[in-house]
C-alpha cells in the first residue's frame, strides 16, 4: 500500500491542488494550448502566490503537479 502523502508525477486537476508544497501549474491557453509556469508556485488560501518571492500570481490554472527540483 502506498503512503497516503505520496503524490504522483502525473497532472491532477486543480480542485484538488495542496496548499503544503511548491508546485507545477498547467493552464489552458487561447486556442487549446497548455502552457506551464517556469517557476513554481504555491496556493495560499485563495489565491496563488509565487513559491520563492510570496508575491500572488494571477492564473487560473486548470491542473498540477509536485514541482520537482532538478529542473
């Protein structure tokens, strides 16, 4: 059985995004498109906020994933 904490390497949808770990974002463009933030980000309440800098992001992402370091 796998830990209860363990998150996957695959995209989940942003209703259920975690509020304890930096992450990945994926949100849809104008013609269909996914674009991916370069920098990790963290959700904060209601809003979301850049990782490093604290500072709120305006995006309405549609889903995650962990953000993983070696990037």
């Amino acid at each position: 059985m796998n830990p209860i904490h363990h998150l996957p390497n695959k995209w989940l949808p942003a209703s259920v995004v975690p509020t304890d770990i930096d992450l990945e974002v994926g949100v849809m463009g104008k013609h269909d498109d996914v674009a991916t933030l370069v920098f990790p980000v963290r959700k904060e309440k209601f809003q979301w906020v850049d990782a490093k800098t604290k500072k709120p992001v305006a995006i309405e992402p549609t889903h995650w994933r962990p953000w993983r370091v070696e990037r």
